[in-house]
C-alpha cells in the first residue's frame, strides 16, 4: 500500500511503464536489422549481429538513446521509420484510469523518458497521454540517462519538486537504484514491462504487474 498523503508528485517513466515496451522490442530488434539487411544485401542473421554488437558497445549511455546516431551509423531514415511505426502504440490496460484519478487528487504528474525527443513526441501523437502531465521530460534535455546519478539531481532543480514527496515509477531497477540513491522516497516497479515477454522481478523496490493495484490504493 501506498500512502498517497504523504506524496505530491509521481514521476512516470513511458516505455514499458505506460505503454507496451514490445513496440521499441519490435522496432530495434526485428524491423532496423532487418531494414538494414534489406539495404545491405546481407543475411538477416548476420546483420542481427552485427547490430546487436553496435547496441551492446555502447548501452545505456546517452548516444544509445540518440535515433540520430543510428540514422547516422546505419544510414537508416530512423525518424521516418519511427513515425510510422508509433502508430502501433498501446497504451498499458489502467493507464488512463489511474492518470485520471490522481489528477483528482491533485497529484503532480511528470512523464520522464530516455526516448530522444522525438520518438517522444510521435508516440504522444499516437496516444492522447500528453494532456495528463504537467511536463514531459527526455533525459535529452539534461544530457545524461536515468542511470546516470547527476541526472536526478538536475530533474529535482527542474522540476522544483520535493524527492521526500515524490514517486518514481519505472521498469527498469536500475534506474529506481539510482534515484533511490538520489534521495527518492517512492519507488515503484513495473514487472510487465512487454507485453510479450514474461515477468521479471525486483530485488530492491517494490513491484506491480498491472495499475490495478494502485487503483485499489487510491480507491481504498
């Protein structure tokens, strides 16, 4: 349970957290290699790797998250690709539900992503999430990841917001690791982040399958 008094502000994460992480699964691991193997003439299999390398090189840093170094690395129209490939976005079951019932409570509700600006933006216009927050924030804009400590410290002097009262609510455990280090009093887990996948589990932060459980929380 949680005690809704005591926190004014939820922080969402949006990949995997309020929508389905398989449409970024889909789009980096099956439609870029096989795009790039269609432009290279190669196999598929062959490709695969050889993208699978190029992720794993630099994972989670900031450039991992830049479309426009892959557009530029692999020569791909990765924005174009990416626009049309939001239009399969699904927002996760209880999402609007929930987002609704804190904005009666008068929660302020913050969207922070690693997606780069952009994808950001094409997903927000193919979902109607936008009008539920007061900001929506890509780590972009601070120039580290959530993984990166000096991250939350900028978010907080940004956002003017108060950590002692603040709920962040994310898929990945690292990311709550590191804001929890960061003076993060709420942390939440999403253990059903792709909708295709099984669930996994948290070792140091509580976890949800689904916004139901919140929703009782608030209801009860």
């Amino acid at each position: 349970m949680i005690d809704w008094d005591n926190i004014d502000t939820i922080l969402f994460d949006l990949d995997g957290t309020l929508i389905d992480l398989h449409l970024d699964a889909y789009f980096w691991k099956q439609l870029v290699p096989q795009t790039y193997a269609d432009k290279e003439g190669l196999d598929a299999q062959t490709c695969h790797a050889r993208i699978q390398q190029l992720y794993r090189d630099i994972e989670h840093s900031m450039q991992w998250y830049d479309i426009d170094h892959w557009a530029k690395t692999l020569d791909l129209p990765i924005r174009e690709m990416q626009r049309q490939h939001a239009l399969n976005t699904q927002v996760r079951s209880g999402v609007y539900p929930l987002l609704e019932s804190l904005q009666k409570l008068d929660k302020q509700l913050i969207l922070l992503t690693d997606s780069h600006p952009f994808s950001l933006q094409v997903k927000m216009d193919n979902c109607n999430l936008s009008s539920y927050f007061e900001q929506l924030l890509s780590s972009h804009q601070f120039q580290r990841p959530k993984m990166h400590s000096a991250l939350w410290q900028s978010v907080y002097q940004h956002c003017q917001l108060n950590p002692d009262r603040t709920l962040l609510i994310d898929d990945m455990e690292p990311v709550l690791d590191q804001a929890k280090s960061n003076q993060m009093a709420y942390t939440l887990g999403i253990t059903t982040p792709d909708s295709q996948q099984p669930p996994k589990q948290f070792n140091n932060h509580p976890s949800i399958t689904d916004f139901q459980t919140l929703l009782g929380s608030l209801s009860g």
